[in-house]
C-alpha cells in the first residue's frame, strides 16, 4: 500500500492558511484597479491596501507609514541593508564597520559581501552551537570598535536557534536591521525585536501566499532609495502593490500572532513526539537544534551518511525533509550554517532539518520519527557493506 506523504519542511514554505485563500481572492476579484490611480476602482483598490497596512502596523507597533510591502525578504533585506548603508556612509562620510552573523541568510549575506566589495568592513560574528552567536565573539568584536549598523536574524532557518539580540542593548544608537522571518508566529513578539530600525517578514512562512512580504521602516531609520521608479511606498518600493496580497499578508499575520502560544505549544509535543519514534529506531545522531530554539524545528547529523543519500531516500519513503535553507538546497555544497556552528563538511552534508508547520499532528510527527529513523538504518546497512 502507498504510504501517505508527510511534509515536514515549514521553515521553507507553508501551506497556504484557507481564510487567507478565501481573503486573497475576495480582493483580487472584488477590488480590481490600481490602487494609484484616481477614479473609482483604483480608490476602492487603494483602501484595500490601506486597510491592510494599517492592520499590520498594528501588529508591528508602528505607524502605518513604516510599513512597506515588498515581493518577499530577500527583497526586503536588499532594500533595508543596501539603502541604509548608501544613506549611513553619505552622512558618515566613510565607509562603514557592519556587523552580521555567520549564520545569517544569504539574501542578507549577499548584499553585505556586496557592501564589502565597495569598501565597507564586513565584521562576521563567530557562531557556536546550533549558530548561536558567542558572547565571546561578541565581546572581541566590541574591544575593537561600536559597528555603524548592525544585521542580525531574530531565528535561524536552519538550526531555529534564537540568537541573543538582548546584546543590542549595548550599542543602543547603532542601526539595527533584524531579519525576523522564521520568528514571527513561532515566538512571542519581544522588544528586542521590534527595537529595529529595519525589519523583515515573508508571507510564505506564514501561511500567505508567496510573493508577498514586508520591510517595516522606522522613522527613525536614515535609508536611501535603491530602486527608481514612481514613487509608492515613499520611494522605498516603487511598483504598483498588490491590495489584495497585502490583504491576504494583514489577516496571515493577525492569524500567525493569535495561534501562537497554541502552535509553540503544539509544534514543541511535535518534537518531542518525532525525536522519541527516532530514538526507538537508532539513537545514531547528533542534535543541532536547541531545546530554546524555534519550537517547529529540528536539525540532525546521521555521521557516516552520504548526504547525497540521505534526502533522495526520505522523500522516497514519502518523507519531505530539507538539508537547511530551501533557496540554496539546490547547489550541492554543504549547510555554511553548521559548518560555522563547527561541524565538518561531511557532517553538515549528513544533516537533515525537520521543521512542522500549524496542521502537523502528533500522529504525523511520531509516524515521521520511525519512518527517518528505519530509512537512515537501511543506510547504514549499506554504508557498512
Ligand atoms: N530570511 C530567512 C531567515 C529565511 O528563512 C528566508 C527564506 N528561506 C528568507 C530570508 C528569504 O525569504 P523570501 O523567500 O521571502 O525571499
């Protein structure tokens, strides 16, 4: 008999949430025009926009004008990082010290090797287990000089460890871009977090369509344009927005904030539930999360796997699994995360990372842990041949 699949990949993607679908589609079809334009549709267009901005303000604890809707955060983190360095080093008159983590994600590495291409120095804070960023290295960095801006993640996609962003408090006047899509929903909105002057979500973690995101932009924060075009959003992200998926964004967040003590709750028994059904097949395996990390997520090392092997052979057994972040598992080069956290290439490449989403149940959870768990057996049986 065919086995049911079990997608356990939430940290990459998420299904979409239904009353989202019902929402996004009541405005693509009801509220047609562009929502620059002046007569009638394209008003009705603009209020649906508006609506939504506001909500998500809300929800964020800013005023409606910080909010920006872009296409997702890699987008979002592009404008963020690469506007407020053009803005920062014009007033500085230099280039600029910026901090960032070794564990970030690359649409926030990428555009930092970029800024270092033109001058800027580029500090990479050492990371320890899981890619917690170390107090040690930490304090190194801070013997040495205050950052100009600094850009770290609220979680790691990849480990869920939840990085320490309390040691912000100590450079309080230093820009701060935070990268907060895997925490929305999964943790409680903390300070820490909102104290950026940048900030960045994406809908498809959260239960919203893909292609839909938002770069919230304080005030206070000093960015440039990096994008011409007609002027929306103050310039920020010229281009015409779409009401209707910022409609679907507004009640996707609403919804992710209310369920989240109940899904942290849920997802953590998910774990527990998962990492016993492993234990009781082989207990050959490392763990990189952390027990304070993402409540949805695991990360494991089968040493002596061939990498290669190890996802092939899950989602043969029905069992979709990730080896880290979804937008590079394409190329064959190990998790830089877990090498950074300290595990060599052949380990990082004999990883898997199993993160649930709102509607995994614990059957599911504790059929996932057996069915991993007899699939790594049967490939150790034939790496010992
Ligand atoms: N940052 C983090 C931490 C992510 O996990 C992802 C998606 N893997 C992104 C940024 C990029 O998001 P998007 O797919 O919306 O561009």
């Amino acid at each position: 008999m065919a086995q049911s699949r079990l997608s356990f990949d939430a940290n990459a993607d998420t299904p979409i949430h239904p009353l989202v679908l019902e929402a996004w589609v009541d405005a693509e079809q009801n509220y047609p025009g562009n929502p620059a334009s002046l007569h009638r549709e394209g008003r009705r267009a603009q209020g649906v926009l508006e609506d939504a901005r506001s909500r998500v303000a809300r929800l964020l604890q800013c005023s409606a004008k910080e909010i920006i809707f872009t296409s997702g955060a890699t987008e979002g983190n592009n404008l963020a990082l690469l506007g407020m360095a053009d803005a920062l080093s014009e007033q500085f008159g230099r280039p600029l010290s910026i901090w960032t983590s070794l564990a970030e994600h690359p649409s926030v590495l990428g555009p930092l090797r970029m800024l270092q291409q033109k001058g800027h120095l580029l500090t990479l804070l050492p990371v320890g287990k899981g890619g917690e960023i170390s107090n040690e290295g930490w304090e190194k960095a801070a013997a040495e000089g205050t950052p100009d801006l600094i850009a770290l993640q609220w979680a790691n996609n990849e480990t869920g460890v939840v990085q320490p962003l309390h040691l912000l408090q100590h450079f309080p006047s230093t820009p701060f871009h935070c990268d907060a899509v895997q925490g929305f929903g999964k943790l409680p909105l903390h300070t820490d977090v909102l104290r950026a002057e940048t900030l960045v979500l994406s809908g498809h973690k959260l239960y919203a369509p893909k292609g839909v995101g938002i770069l919230r932009v304080s005030e206070m924060a000093l960015i440039h344009t990096i994008l011409g075009g007609g002027g929306q959003q103050n310039g920020v992200r010229p281009g015409t927005e779409s009401p209707a998926l910022a409609a679907a964004l507004a009640l996707a967040l609403e919804l992710a904030m209310e369920e989240q003590r109940t899904f942290a709750k849920k997802a953590n028994q998910c774990r527990r539930v998962f990492l016993d059904a492993l234990h009781e097949k082989t207990s050959r395996f490392q763990e990189n999360h952390t027990s304070k990390g993402l409540p949805n997520t695991l990360n494991l090392t089968f040493s002596g796997l061939d990498g290669r092997m190890l996802l092939p052979a899950c989602d043969a057994q029905g069992l979709g699994l990730s080896a880290g972040s979804a937008c590079s598992s394409g190329a064959p080069d190990p998790s830089p995360v877990l090498q950074a956290a300290g595990l060599s290439r052949e380990d990082s490449r004999s990883s898997v990372r199993i993160s649930f989403d709102r509607n995994t149940t614990k059957e599911e959870a504790h059929e996932g842990g057996a069915r991993l768990g007899e699939t790594v057996l049967r490939l150790y049986e034939i790496a010992l041949r």
